[in-house]
C-alpha cells in the first residue's frame, strides 16, 4: 500500500492512529522505566497521560464513522484501510491501558524495597516494546514480511513468561517477606504478555492491509514469509 | 500548495544539508517531507529502504515533534522543545522548528525542523549539578563541626579546662579539611583552564619514587602498609616535576589509605614503545566495583561516603590526577578486583631519545604557600 495513494482524508487517519502508536509505546517506555529505575514520579505521568490516548481513540473512532457514511467515494484500498484503523485502534489504547497498569504496580513497587533481582523481567520488557515497535514499523511500511517476523517472536514472550512466572513463585515459597512483591510481579508480566498479544494482533491487521486477507486464527500468520 | 525543489539547487543543497551534523527535516503543508539530511536518517535510524516519498509519521511516531510541526504551520512561529530519543540508546536533542516562507508565495510553505544533539551537554550538566551539591555538602559537613564547638567554647566551655584544647583540635582538624579542599579546587580550576603551566623536563623515575617513599612513610607505617619502588633503574618520564609529584603521591596516598593492614602498594614503570612510559601503581586494598569504575576520575565522586569519610582526602585527587595527566598528553586508567585490589595504570611521555644512562634527578619543589601538601 502507498501512503500517497490513500484519500488525503484517509491519509490524516493514518498519521493519527500512527501517531496514537507512538503514544503508547512512549507510555509503555516510560511505565517500564518508572519500574526498572524505581522512578514513581515517572509512573504518574503516564497515569496522568492516559486520559489524551483515550481521547484520540474516541477522535479516531469518528473520523472512521464519518469516513464510512461517504464510503461510496472511497477506493477499494482506502476502504481497506478505514476498517484496518477501525481495528488496530483499540489493540492500540488496550496497549496503553496495560503501561497505565504497569505504571500503577511500578508505584506501589517503588514504595517497598527492591526485590533482588528483577530476574530476567527487564528482557521480558524490552522484547514486549520492541514487538510494539516492529508492529507499527510494519504497519507504517505495510510491510507483510516484517509482520510476520514479529508475530513469531511472540513465542520469545510467552516462554519467558512461564520461566519468570516460575522463578517469580519459587521466590514466593522460598521468602515469604517477598511474597506481595512478587505477585506484583506477576501481575507486570501479565500485562506485557497480553502486550506482546496485542503487537501480534496489529501485525495479522497489517497483513489484512497489505495483502487483503485475513490471517488471524491460521496457521498462516507465522508460517509464510 | 505544495513545493519542489529545481534540478540545480537540489543537489547543492543536499551536499550542504549532508555535511551538517544536526538532523535535518524540511516538510511541506500536508505534512510531507520534502527534505531530509543524513544526520536525520541517524538521529530516526530511518532504514535504507524507505525510499520514494515519505509523511513525517514515516519518520517519526514521536508525538513532540508532530505537534512542534503542525503548530509552526498553523501559527507561523517557531517551536522549540527537548526531546527523549531513544534508539541504540537513549539521547536528547533540542528541537526547533521553524516556518518555511518563499519570496513567492503568500504563506507559510511548510516547516524546517532542525534537532541538535544534546546530549553530551546534558550528561556534562549533571555532573556540574552534582559537583555543586557534592561540593556544598563537602564544605557544610566539616564547617557545622566547627561553628558548633565555636560556639561551645563561646558558651563557657572555653574555660573548661579538660577539653578546651580538644575541641580547638576538632576545629583545626576540619578548617585544615576545608582549606584543603579549597586548595585542591583552585588547583584543578587552573589546570582545567589551562593556567597551570606545565614545565616538562626528562625525570627519572627510581629516584623520583624514591623521594616520594619519604613522603608517603608516616600515612603507610599508620596503616602498617608496606611501599615498594620496583622501578628499574634507567626508565624516564617526560613530565612537569611538580605535576608528576601531584600525579604519583595521590595514586599512592589513594593505594596506601584504601589499603588492608599489613598490606602493600607497589610502583613499577617502563617504556611502552619509543614514544610512551607507562608507569603502574598497584594496591592489594580493598578494590573498586565496576560499577563505579567509569566515574571515579568525576570530581567529588565518592565510591563509599562512610569510607571516605574515615579516610580523609577531598575527593578531588583523582579529578586532579586526570587532567594533569591529560595535560601533558598522556592517559590514565585503571582496572579493579573488589576484595583483591586495584591497578592504576599512567601514560606519559617518553623523553626524546631518551639515553640509556639515568641523568641526575632533579627533586620535585615542594609546592609554595599555604596549599602546600
């Protein structure tokens, strides 16, 4: 798909959901940091944040609806593309809503002194963030091929997740002192494992984008290249 | 409306965009871009395949920067903002944009943004930030000290006397700690400005070490810490004496008050190549983390305030150390084992063909004035 063969209208979607993409990684950048260097003023700003994300989804929202009603003007592709925004913008705010989470576990975390060592959470993190980006490098290149990299490495998070949920419950039995701060983390490695759920789901949409088909729930979406 | 630029002026000016080392981003009213530089392409690690025509959100999501853009096109002025990036690694740029107007056009045809790498200056603030709070705080501790016996001995204690006496020790002891530290200060401002003339003259090295073992006995028999000069005899340093002494007797005063009892530091030195000499001042103390390594030649940079504390010393040797040493060409490093010790390793020049016979040794001056030790 080319940038420039969209609708100028359908064009100002585009920079918008895009837009609404860097705003959540921005968040989600931000929550992991307020945990990682234990920074709570950090962690309310992104809480704070959260209320412009949702707005910009509501705006998008619209502007789909009011794109629709005049569809008979709008090409095949361009059509294309509304329903692709109608869909990825909500993965998009959930992602968000996930940093918010993040940030507010980063906040009571910080209250308590550190749990020795966070383990191999911070690579957990910095995958989750790095599938965010390629999904949305793949959907502003409509690239199928990056798409489909990054829906593989979905399967990097969710080992990962098992191992620290492991090493996480074995701390809780071992210390019982490490328990509340434990589950904290489990619930942080949650949200960024249906974080990297979301990444996969932008990535099957800039599939649909690029090639016109869906490949949600087959075998496709990871197997061709 | 939209712009492009005409066959001759486009290749002009993208060799004069090329050679700027600030990022570069010209877009038109619709948000296109119409120019960018290869400082850009860094600054956004654009990949080398995003050819043909891009819009700024191919660019960037990042949301400063597009409202910077839209808000130098709806208002006509210029944007300025710091901003975050991190790619490789994280850095800061200060962003400006500004409107783009042509002599032919009524309106404002689009936007220049430029992003100047800031981050070198922000990490270079930090630690001016944090030398003035260490700084304030090294000057208060020893400066409460005094004002409260001052006014103990004000409040009668004066005529006590079974520790009058004591109390004006603990008062000279902390405003000669205070005087040092203001030395030490005045010492590095000048060599960091360059007021420190520095007289290289060919030194050599046993007997310098030698003279300076006088120096550093008392502090070592204190601490039962024994001081070896293993320089072979004949190895030459082209140095400034005065800078040379200030250079060894911090590393080694360092070795010996981080030391163990019963403990050792050693000097050894010889040439590296025709050019360099290269002389090691190794410590069996208590070592540095290597987390600290990379700070400790900052001014004022404690690995261990408790530590420090107990041992004196203004926390400036080593910031002093780096720059005499840097000023006369040369390098310093180190390398640590906790618990096992610590090696700190100076770079200097090699006097020019320098003879194989050691020449008499000139004894470093001992410094004048009050600053002196």
């Amino acid at each position: 798909m080319d940038a420039f063969a969209l609708d100028a209208r359908v064009q100002g979607l585009r920079d918008k959901v895009l837009l609404l993409g860097g705003q959540a990684e921005d968040s989600l950048s931000r929550a992991i940091g307020a945990l990682v260097r234990r920074n709570s003023a950090l962690a309310e700003q992104v809480i704070r944040d959260d209320d412009a994300i949702d707005l910009v989804e509501s705006e998008l929202d619209e502007d789909c609806a009011s794109l629709l009603i005049k569809a008979a003007h709008l090409s095949p592709s361009d059509l294309r593309f509304v329903i692709g925004v109608l869909r990825t913008t909500p993965m998009i705010e959930r992602i968000a809503d996930h940093a918010v989470n993040i940030a507010r576990h980063a906040l009571r975390l910080n209250d308590e002194p550190e749990l020795k060592p966070y383990i191999a959470l911070p690579r957990m993190a910095a995958l989750a963030q790095e599938m965010l980006s390629d999904a949305l490098d793949a959907l502003t290149q409509s690239d199928a091929a990056k798409a489909r990299q990054t829906i593989r490495r979905d399967d990097e998070v969710d080992l990962l997740y098992r191992r620290i949920f492991a090493e996480l419950t074995a701390f809780m039995t071992k210390d019982s002192a490490a328990v509340l701060r434990a589950a904290e983390l489990l619930f942080v490695i949650k949200h960024l494992e249906r974080i990297a759920d979301y990444a996969t789901n932008i990535c099957e949409q800039v599939v649909y984008l690029a090639e016109g088909r869906a490949i949600k729930h087959t075998p496709d979406a990871w197997q061709r290249d | 409306m939209s712009f492009r630029l005409d066959q001759y002026s486009q290749p002009l000016l993208e060799a004069v965009l090329g050679s700027l080392r600030e990022g570069i981003i010209v877009i038109d009213r619709q948000m296109e871009v119409v120019l960018y530089n290869q400082a850009a392409v860094d600054v956004f690690n654009l990949s080398p395949v995003m050819t043909g025509p891009l819009r700024l959100i191919d660019i960037t999501r990042n949301k400063t920067i597009h409202d910077g853009f839209r808000q130098v096109l709806e208002e006509s002025r210029p944007f300025d903002a710091n901003l975050e990036i991190s790619g490789v690694q994280e850095r800061a740029f200060s962003f400006r944009a500004t409107p783009l107007l042509m002599p032919s056009a009524h309106e404002v045809v689009g936007a220049i943004g430029v992003f100047f790498d800031v981050t070198q200056l922000v990490r270079l603030e930090r630690v001016r930030r944090e030398f003035f709070a260490n700084l304030s705080h090294e000057l208060r501790t020893p400066l409460t000290s005094i004002l409260a016996y001052v006014e103990t001995l004000l409040n009668g204690a004066i005529y006590d006397s079974e520790n009058n006496l004591q109390f004006l020790r603990i008062i000279n002891k902390h405003a000669a700690r205070m005087q040092n530290l203001v030395c030490d200060i005045a010492d590095l401002s000048a060599i960091e400005a360059g007021e420190f003339r520095l007289e290289p003259v060919a030194i050599d090295l046993k007997a310098f070490v030698d003279n300076l073992a006088v120096l550093v006995a008392p502090e070592a028999e204190a601490r039962k810490v024994r001081f070896r000069n293993e320089v072979a005899p004949g190895v030459q340093v082209q140095a400034d004496p005065q800078a040379l002494e200030q250079i060894l007797m911090n590393l080694i005063i360092n070795a010996v008050k981080f030391n163990r009892p019963e403990g050792e530091v050693s000097v050894t030195a010889g040439f590296e190549g025709d050019l360099r000499t290269l002389i090691v001042v190794r410590d069996t103390g208590v070592g540095i983390e290597a987390k600290h390594l990379p700070r400790i030649f900052e001014r004022l940079y404690r690995v261990d305030k408790s530590r420090s504390q107990e041992v004196g010393g203004t926390g400036l040797g080593l910031a002093i150390v780096k720059h005499l040493v840097l000023n006369h060409g040369g390098d310093v490093s180190v390398d640590s084992v906790p618990g096992v010790g610590s090696e700190f390793r100076v770079r200097l020049p090699r006097p020019p063909g320098a003879a194989a016979r050691a020449p008499a040794l000139e004894t470093a001056a001992a410094p004048d004035g009050a600053c002196a030790g």
